[in-house]
C-alpha cells in the first residue's frame, strides 16, 4: 500500500475572484485630529450610555460606549452608527451630522444630553472618558 495521496484534480483548474461591490459610504472611525461629540445618556436613569464623536478633517464619526453602562451602551450603539450611516450616504460632513443629532436628540434607549456638545482633541480622547467612566 503506497502512503502517497493522491493529488486533488481542482488544483488544476483556472481560479477567478470576481470584485465585490464596496458597499455603502462610511465615516472613518479614528481620527487624530480635533473632534466634537456629544453626551447620550439613558432615557430612564439618565446614567450616561455613550457619546457621539465627529471630525470634519478626516471625515471621521463614531459611536463611542459607555464601559460602565455595559450592554445596554452596546445595544444603544446601533442606532446611532445607523444615523451616522444615513447621514453619510445623503453627503453630510461629521459636524453636520452630528448637529442633526443636536436637532433630533431621540435615540431608542437614549437622548443626547442638551448642552452637551464639547471639543476634545481627538477620537482617543472621547473613547478614553467611554472607558473611564
């Protein structure tokens, strides 16, 4: 009995990728450079479940969770990432996104805190005070 195996008559054949769509427009999620963001907190407790973070210089948004709130901060994200998602396929800048949430604060579990927009020297920074809390 021979120990050879035979060879698999497939890796004769020609192979072919065909390309993919990319898909829908997306805000990169870090940036180096100044942002804003937002404060989201519980609707009903009003524990703090998140924040909104644009940057217009490197066309960058992101949902940043609460580590403190736990799954509920998660299961809240994706709202948010949604309407940061609409906003970038109708053509919006991060700033302006992020000011339509100002205009319409209402997330599923959360609201953006009224007077809550504030500056922060990067992505980092704001994910950093998601982590600390």
């Amino acid at each position: 009995m021979s120990s050879e195996r035979p060879i698999n008559p497939r890796f004769a054949e020609d192979v072919h990728f065909d390309q993919v769509a990319q898909g829908p427009p997306k805000y990169r999620t870090r940036t180096d450079r100044p942002v804003r963001y937002v404060t989201v907190v519980d609707k009903e407790g009003g524990g703090v479940l998140g924040y909104v973070w644009a940057g217009d210089e490197d066309d960058a948004a992101a949902w940043a969770p609460s580590q403190a709130a736990g799954g509920r901060a998660l299961a809240e994200g994706g709202h948010w990432h949604a309407r940061l998602q609409e906003a970038k396929e109708r053509g919006l800048t991060p700033s302006v996104a992020l000011s339509e949430l100002l205009s319409n604060p209402e997330g599923n579990r959360g609201r953006v805190l009224p007077g809550s927009l504030t500056d922060a020297p990067n992505a980092a920074a704001v994910k950093a005070l998601a982590q600390g809390e």
